[in-house]
C-alpha cells in the first residue's frame, strides 16, 4: 500500500508514519509512503501551496491521510469541511481512497474532543471515507489510564507514546490488522509501555 500523509507536525511528530510502516510490517503487510507536512498547517494551506495535490497526480497513492490543524475543526468547521471536499474530488480523481486522521484535545481542554469527534466523523459519512478515531481512542485512554503521558510537554503535540497509540489506531481502523503481540522494537519506548498500548488500541477500538 502506497500511502501519502498531508497534515503537520502531529504527523511528523516522533515519526508517525514510519511507526504505523514498522507495526503493518510485522503484519507482513509493506507500506510505502511520503509525508507532506509544515508546521501548524491547515489542509487549505496544503490545498492553496499545490505541493500535495501535485504529489496526489504524480504518486500513485492507494490512500491519502488527511489531518487538519488540531483546532481548525472546533474553530472553523465549514471551512474544515469544504478542505476535506475539495481534498476528496482530487484523491477521487486518481482513484486512491481519502483516510481522516481525527486528533486529539489539548490536554488542557479536554472537553473539546467532542467537536473534534464530531465534525470528522460527519466529514468521513458525508465523503464515504475511512475515519481513523485516534482522538477518540485517546479520550478513552486518558480516562483510564494515568502511565504513560500521551501528551508532549506543550500539552498540545504528542509524545512519543501518543504517536505510538496513534500508530496502533491505524493498524486498526485503516488496515483492519491487530496490533497486539507486534513486538517491534521503538527506540525509547520501553517493551512493556508499547505492549500497554497496543493492547489498550485494540481494547478500546473493539468497544466502539
């Protein structure tokens, strides 16, 4: 599978797509893929810059993940919506499938993971697209679980086990695969913590 990521650094952050290419390879599954990123910006940016969309017609990309700036969607969800729609005609065009990457609330603001819930879960039924509840499946998370810290010191990126979780969500949801028992070395991330994790991922997602 051949995967193009357009999003920021709650992407590229501790390498999200190279976590998510590891856990599928123990799946024996091979991912190949590109990230388009820059720092804090919104999938209108990405839209008016053109580098994605040129990658989109050149690429040959099975699925494109899209992620919007994290408060974008709370903010300023029409205009997160007609990104997510111009984003869709494109991916549709070259017959690749659109993939939404919900995210998370700022772990100081924790109630605002209900409208971020919202409006990308009735962006992917409006599309018909694949919606990878990462946010969500870290509210659940939080309010079980005190170790580890998915939060980075800023309270707003992802820590390295955030990303990891994050990783194990999209086993799940994108590439419907287990991530329990894919004991992948993650270079400090501690054996126990990341078996913690893909077992909460696959915990949590089941209960949806």
């Amino acid at each position: 599978m051949r995967i193009l990521f357009v999003g920021n650094s709650f992407t590229a952050r501790n390498n999200l797509p190279g976590l998510l290419t590891g856990l599928a390879g123990a799946r024996g599954i091979e991912l190949e893929h590109q990230l388009i990123q820059a720092g804090g910006a919104s999938l209108r940016q990405h839209l008016n810059g053109g580098k994605a969309l040129a990658a989109l017609a050149t690429g040959g990309f099975d699925v494109v993940v899209l992620q919007e700036q994290s408060t974008l969607p709370i903010k300023g969800p029409a205009r997160f919506r007609e990104s997510v729609r111009d984003f869709d005609v494109a991916i549709k065009e070259v017959g690749a499938r659109t993939v939404l990457y919900m995210t998370w609330a700022r772990r100081n603001a924790p109630e605002t993971q209900q409208a971020l819930t919202t409006e990308y879960a009735e962006s992917a039924a409006e599309l018909g697209a694949t919606l990878v509840p990462v946010g969500l499946v870290w509210e659940r998370f939080l309010t079980t679980y005190d170790e580890p810290v998915l939060h980075d010191q800023d309270n707003s990126h992802p820590a390295l086990p955030g990303s990891y979780l994050a990783a194990c969500v999209f086993l799940i949801a994108l590439l419907e695969q287990d991530p329990v028992g894919t004991d992948v070395p993650v270079k400090g991330l501690d054996a126990d913590t990341a078996a913690l994790l893909r077992q909460a991922a696959w915990d949590i997602c089941a209960s949806f």
